[in-house]
C-alpha cells in the first residue's frame, strides 16, 4: 500500500542505513499500533500495511536527543507537571471565591459564605506556598541548557509566586460597598499571576523542546501568551467595574451607552459595571480552560523527559548485509 519507502532514515546519531537491518525493540505500528519488533526495517505492517520506516520515523525525536541532556530530567519532569497542576487549582479556588463574593448573585448572604471564601482563600495560598517545593526542585536543571533564560525564568516565577500569595491574602476579605464582586486589591493577584506565567512561559518552552507532541502539536498546545492575555483582560474588567460602581447617577437619564445605571439591592450601578463583570467572567473561563490544556501539555513533557524515545540506532539490530 505504500510504495514510497525511503532507504535511509535519519536519526540523532546521522543517517541509518535500513536494507538488511530488523527493528530490535517494542515498537508499535503508527496507524493501527502492531508491534512491529523482529519484523525487517524494510517492510509493511501484516495488520494494515503502512511501511516500518514511516513507523521508525514517527517514533524517534532526534531533536530531542541533540539538545543538551538535562541533569535531571526526572525531577524537572514532575516539577513542571506538579507546578501546572497546583496552578490550575489556585485558579480555581479564586474564580469559586470570586463568584461567593459577587453580592449580585447572592451566595454572599448564605451562612456559609464565610467558611468558603476562607476556605478557597486559604487554597489558593496554600497553592502558592507548596508551589516553592517544586520551584527549588527546577533550580539547577534548567539553567544547563546553554544559557541562563532558564534560570531567569525561575526566579520570575518565584517572584510571581510572592505576589500572588500576599495578593491573595489581602483580597480576602468582604467589600460591603462592592455589588459587582471584585474590588482593585484583585489587580494585585492578577499581577503576581501574570509574572509567574511570564517566568513558567521562559522554562516551558526551554524545557518542552524535548518534547515531539509539544513542539509539534498546534491544536492542543496552549500558548501561555494567550494566558497572560487573558489575565490583562480579566484585570481590565475589574477596573470597568470599580469605575461602574463609582459612576454618579445621570440626573434626567444617560444616553451614552454603559454610563445608564441600574439600581441594584438599593445601590446604583453603571452599566460599565455590567460590562465590566461580562469581560472579567469569559476571559477567567478561557483562562480556567487554557490551564487545563496547559496540565496535559506538561504531561508531555514530563513523559518525554522520564521516558526518552530510543534513538534510531537502538531500534535497528546490526547491517546482516555487512
Ligand atoms: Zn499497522
């Protein structure tokens, strides 16, 4: 079924020659997932016919076996991924919080709405005082790869890790005057958040290149750009809400779209406001979701660096020919 079989492969130790040569380890068909070992490098898959070479090529990354090693790629591996999980769960514990102390939904009346701002407070700090674990364990590892982006990246992030947790410290609390929810001390967590992304986007992208599906995937690799957009605008909306519920009330009614304002529990409120709470809430759902993509990619990541691919040699047994 396929004719072009090339000859020659390349790997991260140069060009193989594959006449006369078999595939010596596990090594799994690239369209119906055959194990292909003991079969000749040179040949078709018995279950659905794709040729062994184009299944060699797709297994082996040797870009990843050019770049310099790691000194210890395991623990980068599961600092990264434990580094994206805690985020991901910081993340969360503040946009929960953040909907109990929106009065406007109500939930801030509830008898529990104490116990659980406390309690997501207390998380997302919590989230960023474990983050220093793994913080420490990337220290030196990164940093070998050839220049100090990595090390710089680092002390970003830890950084950005500081200002997060007094950031979160000090928004817990209650703005009775607040009808919208976010009050501006919010803009403090958003900028440690922001730095940390900022100084997690220098590592990742160091890091990842020893990844194939991480270099390679475009649709499911998220962009921590994107990210950090995310938080500007979720920083944009807080402020569009602060103006909103600082705006006078028009006397003889406002024809200038978003300054009209409603009445809310007794209090007015600038349509600004509302627009304001629409921009925060969409861009801290992509921001939720993209942190989700963000933990898979850093699974990826960390399975290529504790399980390398074999290098091309490595899946050839020795040239029969020879
Ligand atoms: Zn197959």
């Amino acid at each position: 079924m396929n004719s072009n079989q090339s000859d020659i492969l390349f790997g991260s130790d140069g060009p193989e020659r594959l006449e006369g040569r078999a595939i010596c380890l596990h090594l799994p068909c690239s369209r119906c997932g055959y194990d292909l070992r003991g079969l000749p490098a040179m040949s078709m898959c018995p279950e659905c016919g794709r040729s062994t070479s184009q299944s060699l090529a797709s297994a082996i990354d040797p870009t990843m076996h050019k770049l310099p090693p790691l000194l210890s790629p395991h623990r980068v591996g599961n600092a990264l991924l434990i580094l994206g999980i805690l985020t991901l769960l910081a993340a969360f514990s503040v946009a929960l919080r953040e909907i109990v102390m929106t009065p406007w939904i109500g939930l801030s009346s509830s008898s529990f709405a104490g116990i659980l701002v406390f309690v997501t407070t207390a998380l997302a700090v919590l989230c960023g005082v474990i983050g220093w674990i793994p913080v420490f364990q990337l220290w030196p590892s990164p940093a070998d790869a050839g220049n100090h982006t990595g090390r710089r990246g680092i002390t970003t992030l830890a950084i950005g890790l500081t200002i997060w947790i007094v950031g979160c410290l000090l928004s817990g609390r209650f703005n009775p005057d607040a009808m919208l929810g976010p009050s501006l001390l919010d803009l403090l967590f958003l900028l440690g958040a922001g730095i940390y992304l900022f100084g997690l986007k220098q590592i990742v992208v160091q890091v990842g290149a020893r990844s194939r599906v991480f270099r390679t995937d475009r649709i499911r690799r998220q962009r921590i750009w994107d990210l950090l957009i995310g938080i500007l605008f979720i920083a944009l909306g807080v402020v569009l809400v602060r103006i909103g519920e600082n705006i006078p009330p028009p006397s003889g009614g406002s024809t200038i779209p978003f300054t009209s304002t409603f009445t809310l529990n007794g209090q007015s409120v600038a349509g600004l406001g509302f627009l304001g709470m629409a921009i925060a809430w969409v861009a801290i759902l992509l921001v939720l979701v993209g942190l989700i993509y963000l933990c898979f990619n850093l699974a990826w990541v960390r399975s290529a660096l504790q399980c390398p691919p074999p290098r091309l040699r490595e899946y050839l047994s020795p040239d029969q020919s020879k």
